[in-house]
C-alpha cells in the first residue's frame, strides 16, 4: 500500500468523527424541587410486632435493637390482649432508661414549629398537614406542662405509626 | 312551626340525648337482666387432652397400664371417689421416698361434684387442642378453624360485649403461653364481632417472666394529668388516621381501662418482688403460676367473664408418669382457684358459677412411648379422644350427675350457650346462628 492510499480512510474517519459529534444541549421542564415524604393515605401496611419494636428502638435510641431484645421484647408485647396497653408500657420503659436521643423540653419550646415538623418526619415520615401543624403549635402553646416525651407517647402510640 | 310541634320534637329530642349513651351495642337499650344466674362465670379449659379412664372414671393405672388393683381418684377436689393405694407416683417427691408418692392433699372441702353439677360423659367435637379451645370459647365446632389465626366464629367475651353491654376489662382470656394460636383466643375474626367486641389477654407466663419485668416492669406510672395531654394528642392524631373497622388491631378499652390495666401489671410486678402473690400449695408447673395469675386479674378486675387456658397433661404424648402428676396437680389449682374466689373476693363469692371442661380426651390405645417407669404413653386422635367431662359449681348449680358412660349428654359446643344463660344472652347468641346448631345451654339438658 503506498502513501496515498494510507491518508485517504485517515482523513475520512476524521472528518466523520468530528461531525458525528454534537455538544449535549441541557434540557430543563421548569420542575421545582421537591422533598418526597410519605403520604398518609398510602400507608395500608401494618407493622409487624418486630418491625415495630425494632422501628421504635431505632427511632429513640438511634441504634438497631439487638436479636436478642427484640426477640425477647416482642413476645413480652404479644403476650398482652390491648396491644395500645403493650406498647404504651412499652415505650414508657424506654422513656424511663438512659441513652435516648430526643430533643430536651427547652429545644421543643424554643422553636416548636420546627419541632412539630421534625417529629411528624420523625415518626409518620411525612409533613405534618397545615391542620395539624396549627394544632399542636396551639396546644403546646397553650399548655406550657407538655413535655416531649408526652408528645412522643402520643406519636408513638398512635394508630398512624404502626402502619406503613 | 307550631307550640305543640315544638314541644313534640324537643321531647323526642331530650329523650333521645338522655337515652342514647344507653344504647348497647347491639341496638338493644338495656342488657337483659331478667334471667341473670350469676354475675360472674370463671371457666376452666382443663388442661392439654385429658381421658376420661383417669379423670372422670378413676381408674388411674388399671386400663390404662394393666396394673390390677390400682384403680382411684387422682382429681379429689374435682370428683368423688377413694384415692388409689397401689403404685401412687402422681403426687409430689420428698426426700427418701419414690418419686411422686406423696399425693397433695385434698383442699375442697366438698368435691365439686359432691356440691355441683356433672356431666360424666360429653362429647367433644375434635380431638385436636386449637379446635377444642375455640369450641369451648365459640360454641361452634369450627372443623374448618386454621391455626396461627383467630377463630373464625366469634368468642363467648365478644357476645357478652356485644348483647350484654359489658366493657373490656369484663372479660378476660388467661393464656399459659404464646404458642400456636392460644393469644388469639380472645376474639374472633368475625365481620359482626370481632376485636372491638374482644376481652382482655394476658399469655400471664410471658407477660410475667423475667424478660415482661425487664421491658415493662421499670414503665412510669404516669398520673391522670400526665396521661392526659397524651391521650388527647393521640385522639386528635387517631382521627386524622381513621381506621377503619376491619383494621382495628387491639381490644377497645377505654382509657380508664388502659390505665387500670397499666397499674396491674405493675403491681404484679412488686408483688412477685415482695413475694405477695397469692399461689396454689404446690405451685411445680407453669399451669400454676398461670393459675395463680389469673386469680390475680379476678381480685383486680372482678370480671364478668374469665377464662383459664392450662395444658400440663398434654406431657402425656411421651411421658403417662408427667401425665398423672400434671392432671393431680390440675385438679389442686383448679381447687384452689374456686376456694380462693371463695375466700378472698367477696364481690365474686356466692355469685360465681364455675365451669370445668377439657377441651379434647386422648386414645384408647396407646403409643410405644414408654417413659421412667416403664409405663406407655397416650396421643389423641381417636373416638376416645370425643370422650370428655363437664362439671359446674356455683351459684344455684343444683347438685346432679346427668349422663353416664352408656349415656352421653352434652357436648362441648354447650359452653358458651351455657354461659349466654347464666348472663341472660341465649336468645341473642342462638339468633346470630354462628354456634353449632346442636347445642344448648346444660340447663336445658339437665
């Protein structure tokens, strides 16, 4: 093969290369950003007793829950009838150990706003509905004597949380 | 609107605001209260499979091991008849002497047959422990019942919170574990009835072990005016939620209930710390301690309705030795349970009538299993195993023996009609038309 014949194929494959190339255009819809939470109508899953003493154990200690205390915790919570009794006694022993990691009653009233918000992302996963926001800035407003662990009973007992 | 118009409509109204929190669940206005027998009704479901040769018949080991001459009563608190006097190793073990031989002594004064009411030979719908337990506490013979679920017809406690009006802590299921389905029993599954009609459980032994004490027994007891703004921020959260009725996953009892219920589990728990749990004489096996149990929630709670689950002598798979000791001592905690009503609760002495039934028998022949004292052991499968017993105490339960071998009366599906008529429900329970068509109140057998 001589010279000439060698630069022809060179030349075309370069000439077709860089044609073949065009510069990514970005292509925007006008979509905002949006934080995804859970919806409450979508949660139709029940919890398990294991998912929820391991989920509640998770949530106030920050920590996974051993096998051998969940094994052990969930049949305690079986054994009684009112499960609403169980896992109120339940999370009242929780509440009375140490190790917790929950914000303490002068953070809840410094900013509770902020508070209700992260408690219902805390326990249902989700925004709390403008409803719901004014209700309980309202009652914590008006009732100077709640604590958090009070408002932690109350999430943690409702019926919303032992669903998913 | 004219003046009489008006008067009219608002004393219909004002009657209507003054009547209905009255209103019972099932539309009726008021409980029936007629053709009430007794306030209370304590059933006993007797105990894991029990044959009639060595309850009910006394012969102890002459059928069911060829020994002659070693026939007698091993349940003297139960029923009548002499002890044995050959080869005794159903009691308890001292030191220096054979194992089993020293019988417990006898604490009824009167056998329960002596002072009530005995039907010798019934005839149980399974020969299966699950069914039999649900036949005693639905009154249907459930032969399509599954396990792990809740009983497919509704429970004695749901017709009496449905017909009679009572609350949740009225009527209790006592559990001896949480195997199988036994803390499924109290409710069924039922569309009409279901948990929102359920009575209170406690499988007492788990609730009760060490690990009950380490995950509830350090729970705070909140005062009223911290339990409150608790339950207020519930409801509100709750009705957001709406649940609807087939989701309901827990007995309904009121907030009050919860609480009295939170403050027992804690006292049980300072009771046993303190050694103030009142217990059978001899309390060798878990059967006792959920005896023992269960006379705590009746001191406590008065219930109308409670039913106690035990199951030792099912031992007897593999072991006719455990067997015998376990039916003795079955028969000494179910003695001691009555005398204690008797004795220790005023409101429920004189105004309780207590059922004994086994919820299955056990075979004829036996299986090769021999055990420590070389003797065979018994499964129950079957028609031996239809064969039970029923006995009612109490309350004006006249003293009669109805039945006898070569005449079966009764069957087990009978329990919960009886009940319906000792709270004056039985026309309601018969009108659901959920129970075994066959059976009937035992009053109505006599």
């Amino acid at each position: 093969m001589n010279m000439h014949n060698f630069k022809l194929p060179f030349i075309l494959l370069i000439i077709f290369t860089l044609g073949g190339c065009t510069k990514e255009r970005n292509i925007g819809f006008g979509v905002d950003e949006a934080h995804v939470m859970e919806d409450k109508s979508r949660k139709t899953k029940k919890k398990n007793d294991a998912e929820f003493v391991s989920i509640l154990y998770t949530n106030l200690y920050q920590t996974a829950i051993s096998p051998n205390q969940l094994y052990k915790t969930q049949n305690v919570v079986y054994s009684i009838g009112d499960q609403d009794v169980a896992n109120e006694m339940l999370l009242s022993n929780y509440f009375n150990t140490s190790g917790l990691t929950i914000p303490t009653n002068i953070e809840m009233r410094k900013d509770i706003e902020s508070f209700i918000v992260s408690t219902f992302k805390r326990f249902y996963l989700r925004y709390p509905s403008e409803g719901e926001k004014a209700f309980f800035t309202q009652y914590l407003k008006t009732n100077p004597n709640v604590t958090v662990e009070m408002v932690y009973t109350a999430f943690a007992c409702s019926e919303e949380y032992q669903y998913y | 609107m004219n003046r009489k118009n008006f008067i009219t409509k608002s004393g219909i109204a004002l009657g209507g605001g003054i009547l209905a929190p009255y209103i019972l669940p099932s539309g009726r206005l008021f409980a029936k209260t007629g053709s009430l027998k007794a306030d209370h009704v304590v059933l006993v479901m007797f105990a894991g499979g029990v044959r009639q040769q060595e309850s009910v018949l006394g012969r102890y080991l002459e059928d069911s091991q060829g020994v002659s001459g070693a026939a007698g009563n091993i349940m003297p608190n139960l029923f009548e008849g002499n002890s044995p006097t050959k080869k005794i190793a159903y009691g308890t073990s001292v030191v220096g002497k054979p194992n089993g031989s020293e019988p417990i002594p006898k604490l009824l004064t009167n056998s329960m047959e002596r002072s009530g009411l005995l039907f010798p030979e019934m005839r149980a719908q399974s020969a299966g422990h699950y069914v039999g337990l649900s036949t005693l506490l639905t009154g249907n013979a459930g032969t399509n019942q599954g396990l792990k679920v809740r009983p497919a017809y509704p429970t004695i406690f749901e017709y009496l919170r449905k017909h009679a009006g009572y609350k949740a802590t009225d009527t209790w299921f006592i559990g001896n574990g949480i195997g199988n389905s036994t803390p499924l029993l109290n409710s069924s599954n039922h569309k009409d009835y279901g948990l929102a009609y359920g009575g209170n459980m406690f499988a007492a032994p788990v609730t009760f072990s060490n690990s009950g004490k380490e995950i509830l027994g350090n729970a705070k007891t909140y005062s009223r005016s911290d339990l409150e703004p608790m339950y207020f921020m519930k409801n509100f959260l709750d009705q957001s939620f709406a649940l609807t009725k087939d989701q309901i996953s827990s007995v309904s009892n009121t907030d009050e209930e919860k609480s009295q219920i939170k403050d027992f589990i804690k006292s049980v728990f300072s009771k046993q710390q303190s050694g103030q749990l009142a217990m059978p004489p001899v309390t060798d096996n878990g059967d006792a301690l959920n005896v023992m149990y269960a006379a705590e929630v009746l001191r406590e709670f008065k219930p109308k309705m409670l039913a106690v689950n035990i199951s030792g002598v099912d031992s007897c798979h593999s072991n006719f030795t455990g067997y015998l000791q376990n039916l003795h001592r079955a028969d000494h905690i179910t003695g001691w349970l009555w005398q204690y009503i008797q004795n220790n609760i005023p409101q429920m002495s004189g105004n309780t009538i207590f059922i004994v039934a086994p919820e299955c028998g056990r075979n004829l022949t036996p299986n090769p299993i021999l055990d420590q004292n070389d003797w065979v052991a018994y499964d129950h499968s079957d028609a031996n195993a239809l064969r039970v017993w029923g006995l009612m105490a109490g309350k004006g339960v006249p003293s009669l023996r109805v039945g006898g071998e070569s005449q079966p009366v009764g069957r087990l599906t009978d329990i919960v009609p009886t009940i319906a008529d000792v709270f004056g429900i039985l026309d309601d329970v018969k009108s659901a038309g959920l129970i075994d068509p066959l059976a009937q109140s035992l009053y109505n057998r006599i």
